[in-house]
DNA sequence: GATGAATGAGAATTCATTCAT
DNA sequence: CATGAATGAATTCTCATTCAT
C-alpha cells in the first residue's frame, strides 16, 4: 500500500502473480466478489483463465490473499520502530497518514469493508484482520493512556470505528465526501 | 368445500408475506444477498420455491422490500412532529434510541450495511435510502447549528458516520462490542 | 364455426364450459400454445385457475377439444345433404364460404395452422383432422373428376394446399392480405 | 504441454459450432421452439448444456442463426446474376429447385414454417425473412408482368402462397406427399 | 508455464397441477 | 361448484473449476 517506486511497479507487472492479484483487485472492488467472475479477472489481467489457477487455489483464496498482502503491507507502517509510542505529532500524522492510504488506494479499501461485512465466508480471514488490527489498536491505547485520564481502551476504539465509518463513506463517494476536513475535526475531537 | 372467504384469504397473504420477509432477512444477512438462494430462504421459511414467487416478483424486489420497509419503521421516529428540532435531552434519546434499534435488529443492519456497500445491483434502492438518510441529516444539522457554531453540517457529517462505524463494528460482534458505552463517548464528544 | 344467434351466444356466455374454451382459443391464438399459461386464461375467462381443472384434464385436453370442437362445426357446413355433388356454382359458393369461416374465425385459425406444424403433441389430434379433411377431399375429389379429366385426386390436393397457404397468409396479416382477390383467383385457376 | 494453436481451435470451434447447431435444428425442428430444451439440443449433441452458451448467447440466438443462415444459403439461388430475370425454362427449374431445396432440408423447413406462425418471440427474426421474401417475390412479379397481362402482383402472391401450403404440406408428411407432381400441376397452373 | 474448450452443479424463475377450504 | 395458495419439476442461464494439448 504504500508507494512504490518505478522498478518495483515494473517487477510486479513482470510477475504473472502480480499481475493477477492487481487484476482481481479491480474486478473485485468494481463488482463485488460475487459478481465478480475468473472470465473478467482473467480478461483484465490479459491473461488466461487457466493460468489463474496455476497461481491460486479458488476464487476465494484469490480474495484472502489480496485481503491480507493489503494488510501486510500496512504492518509495518503502523509500527515502525516496534515501541507504539506516538507523540501528538505523531498523532496527527498518523491520521493523516490513514487518509492518504486510503485515497492511494480505493479499491482496496471498498473490497476490505464490503468483505468484513459478510458473514459466511472468511471466518479464517477475519481471524487476521483481528489479528492486524490489534497492532494498531495497541499503539491508540498506548497514546490514550497518556493524553486521556479516564477509559483509553473505550477511546482508542471509538477513534477506530470513527475511523471506519469515515472510510467507508469516503470509498462509497470519493468525489463527494470531504474526507479532509473530517480527518482534522476526528483530529479536534479525539486529541 | 366452498372456498375460503376474502378475509381468510388476506390473513394467509399477510401471515406468509411476515414469514418469508422474516425468513429472507436471516438468509441475507447471514450470507449476504447474492450468497443467499431463494431456496434457501424458501426453506428458512419452511414453504416451496415457488411460493415466494407468489408474494414477490423477484429476488431483488424481495430485497428491496427488506430494506424499505426496515427503514420506513424508522422514519416516524426521527421526525415525530416534523419539525425535525432536537433539545439537549431529545439529542441524548436520540442516541440511544438508535442504539436500542440496532439492537433489536440485528440482522437488518447487517443487512442494510452489506448492501450499501455494494455497488451493482441496487440503484432504485439507494436512491431512496439516501431520501431516508436527508432527512434525520437535516435534523442533526439543525441541532448543530444551534449548538456549535463553526461547521454543523461537518460536525453532522462527521457524526452520522460515526454511528455508522459504530453500528458496523457492533452488527459484526454483538457479544463483544461495547455500544452503549460507546454510544455515551460519542455523546460527550459531539455535545 | 358458423355463425351464432345471439341466444346461442348468451347460453355459451352462461356455461363456464364454453366460457373456457373461448377465453382459451383467445389466450391461445395470442400467445402461441406453450406461452399461454392456464393463469391467462383462468384471468381472460374471469374464473378461478382451479375451475378450470374441472372442466378439463389438462391444459392439452383444453386445446384439443377446440381444435376438435372447431372442425366439428365445420363437418355440418361441409356435408350438408351428404351427398358430396357440388355444381359450379356450389364450388364458388364453397370457397367463398371458406373465406368466409376464416374471416369470421381468425383466432381459432390462427391457432389451427400453429399447431399442425408442431410434431411433439397431438398424434390423437392429428388423426382425427385427417378424417375431418378427408370429407371435404372427397367432395373436391368428385367436383375435380366431373370437371377435370386428367387427374382429380392431384387437383384436389393442389386445391386443398393452396387453400391452406391462403388461410395461413391471411392469418398472419389479415389487415394487408388480400384474401377475396386471391379466392377469386384460385377459382378461375382451379375451374 | 503447449497449448493449442489457434489454427486447431478454430477448427474446434467451428465443428462444434456446427454440431450444435445441427443438434440443434432437428430437436426445435421435432418439438417446436418452446418445447425444445437446451438439455435435449445439449443431449442431442453429445455435449454439456454449458458449452452450448459458449457458442451461443441465447436459445433465442441460437434459433436466429439456425432460420437466418438457412435464408442465407438461399440468397445466391434465388438471385444468381443480381438482374432477376426468369425465363419461362427457369420458371420450371426455379420451382424445380425449390422441392429440391425443401427435400433436402425438411427438418429446417418445418421448423422455418413453425417459427413465422409464432406471434410471440421473433421480431427481428420476422423482419429479416420478410426482407428475404421480397427479394424472390420481386423475381416473380418481373416474370408475371412479362407472362401474365391482368395482375402479376397477385398471381405472383398466389404462387407465394401456394407454395408454402405444398411446402408445409409436404413438411408435416413427406412420405405420403406427392410434391413433385403437385409441383409439375402448378407450372401449369401459372404459365 | 499457458491456453481456453468443456463440464456440471447450482442459480433464479415459471407454471401446470393439486387440494384444503 | 369454486377458489387461489401451495407445490415441485423443469427451464434457461452462469460460472468456478478442470484438463487435454
């Protein structure tokens, strides 16, 4: 998720799994993942059908591994130096930081949240996602703690879920919602 | 041997009408609407495919009519006397108001919210939804710009997602998630 | 097939019997056979679908008794004094009747043509249309063998197709096609 | 290993196409359109129901192509040389021709004359043969207007017609009709 | 590795027919 | 006699997945 630089673009393009997982993002993200069939994945990618399969298991392995490598690439951002201290600068970057990952990268952020919302798949892949979650839950925890006497935990979670719900409204508009000026009134709010 | 009468006939209509609306909210929100199959819902409801076919015209209308009729519940209670004017009080019972319906609906905001993330189907239904959306919109804005003079329509934007990252993060894990004290955070930031 | 005095009409109005079977042939000759559903008919005929299980075995007993019900009204018209001798005059009288049946018939036509030419059903209608067409063959058959030296049983049939072929393009446009023209045609053709 | 060239799977394609279609032909042709399923046409064919969607987009289309590339293969024969002109020996070899044509293909002309006395589906499909028949219907009245002073338009209809009552006759019984010398009765008849 | 023809399970939908009332 | 809710088999069509080449 985060940027990446010309050669590294170049690399990707050359890897038929690359290209693959790029491919479905889009057609994932354009259709849902039910709508969304291996014949248009395999289309847009220029690629064959078949070939998908020599890659990935199913449909559905396709989708947990686009899931989760978009998380990976999140975990190291989120902390960087492993000590989940962050200042009130940090703070602030930290948010802005969210908005500008989530602007690079739309398509990604609608698949992830029309995903977390249905049930029957995925119970694997939500394990995951909590699991990467509490990364960033603990560093919010960790700054609560010392800027807001009373409940961190309860605080440190509302921003997460504020956080989501701004997100989703963000990829379900991207044109229309301020999502800016919503980052520095959370920014106001949660300080 | 002479045929049942028209009244009898309107209570078998309505009774059935509940059972697979009822039947159909648990399948769509258990498995998301294009994962559930009308025989799936047809044996939730304990009838034949084809009955269901009787009461709606479609798999869609089914949807449709889920959706509407959950939200057309709600509109009386966020424009009672149409004034659309909330007190400090009325601002606070709102809230937990919103909270005791989620909690007694469960399955129709899952629903509700895996559906408006989606982007294919659905275009009537949207439009309507944010027909329903304006209108408690318009409310909070005017509440907000009695009580907080800079941005209310900010303030009720950045509110209004706010609930729904709330409603989300509790639909997903009900057991677990704190809504209420939740809820009593979201008060104090946004009084 | 011949015309109804207006008693007639208002006895088959009052016997749900005829009340079926005319709203059927309407149903029928509109929708083709297999796209006219009992559902249309029951609604066309202002009755109960399951009424019309009463009265009749099946949707295909419902078409065969109007084709058949139809042809026996013809076999009268026919073989008046059964004697089979047609004098010129009778002969143009003949085809002018015809036209005259279809003209006044053209549902019933339409449907008739539609399903001789499908093979799947109605081996048990087949046979009994060529015993009706047998007894107008042989009237022609006697008329030709009076009139016509070479070969009365070739002219006969010439006649009977070609008259087929009429009926048929006048059923299909009979606004445009110009059925007395071509009678009178076939008439100098075949005297 | 390597996949095929695309040399093998246009042959493939080809073939298949062609077997499907012919399967095709003979189960519409023996049921009627709306009897006949694709599990018959794929059972018919030796292949799976799926693959027929891979050639075709629609039961619908697949009857398209069958009915028009049937007028198709005509269109060079009614129309040779572009100018058409009949002298009276090709009046006999042109509806020599056509017995020729209708013996040969019996399955095909069953299933053209079903089709035209269909209402329902088929607008298109209409269209395209009305243009087909004007373009032998303007031969015929060119050869009346030279043959015939009274009103070659309508002996050229009246053939028309007689014509597709022989056919349709011939059609629902080929070993019983004499086409042939039906045929020799109408040279007769119209020169 | 790569292709895409082929499969077959399963989806939504229709509709003739039954049957309790 | 009459009703229409209810059934379930059959239909068209889709699509993830396989496999010969």
């Amino acid at each position: 998720m985060s940027p990446r630089t010309k050669k590294q673009l170049d690399e990707i393009k050359k890897d038929k799994h690359g290209i693959i997982l790029n491919a479905a993002l889009i057609v994932f993200s354009e259709n849902g993942y039910h709508s969304a069939s291996i014949s248009k994945i395999a289309k847009t990618a220029e690629i064959s059908k078949g070939l998908i399969y020599n890659y990935f298991e199913s449909k559905e392995a396709l989708l947990n591994e686009i899931i989760l490598s978009g998380l990976a690439k999140l975990t190291g951002f989120f902390n960087p130096n492993n000590d989940g201290f962050l200042t009130e600068d940090e703070f602030d970057l930290f948010l802005n930081s969210l908005t500008k990952i989530i602007k690079e990268n739309i398509s990604y952020w609608k698949l992830y949240y029309s995903v977390i919302l249905q049930h029957s798949v995925l119970e694997l892949l939500k394990e995951k996602i909590m699991e990467f979650t509490q990364g960033y839950f603990t560093i919010l925890i960790n700054y609560f703690s010392r800027h807001n006497s009373k409940n961190p935990e309860a605080e440190a979670m509302l921003l997460t879920t504020t956080l989501d719900g701004l997100a989703i409204a963000y990829v379900n508009d991207p044109e229309q919602f301020p999502i800016d000026e919503m980052i520095q009134l959370v920014i106001k709010k949660f300080k």
